[in-house]
C-alpha cells in the first residue's frame, strides 16, 4: 500500500488499463477501492485508463473516480 507521505507529493492518482483488465478479481478489486479511498483522503484525485465500454464506465461511477 502506498505511505500517506508518498501521496501527499502527488496531484493525481493514476490507475492503469490493469484495473478494468482484472475487474472480475474481487480480491484485487477491494485493494484497489481501498487506494482510491485513501487517495480521496488525502485530497488527491484518481484517474483510471482503459474505459472503453459502458461496463468499464459503470465500473469507474461504483470505485468513484475522478476522471477517466
């Protein structure tokens, strides 16, 4: 997991194209949402790649991204 110190040098979060690639992985998944909440945290936005479907984009309002 990424040290609060660390995401406080960032603007932005980014996610790659992985995330969605591994959408059905529900272990990775709740690691993942538990990034981005810790980002939200910390002020930051998160970004994430690879939306190319409505599916990807349903995915991307469920784990409250920023920017897609």
């Amino acid at each position: 997991m990424i040290s609060t110190s660390v995401i406080q040098l960032v603007s932005y979060i980014k996610l790659d194209k992985y995330v969605v690639d591994n959408k059905s992985n529900r272990n990775f998944m709740l690691l993942v949402k538990s990034l981005i909440d810790h980002a939200h945290s910390a002020g930051k936005k998160v970004i994430l790649e690879g939306i190319e479907t409505e599916l990807d984009m349903q995915l991307a309002k469920k784990l409250q991204v920023d920017f897609v």
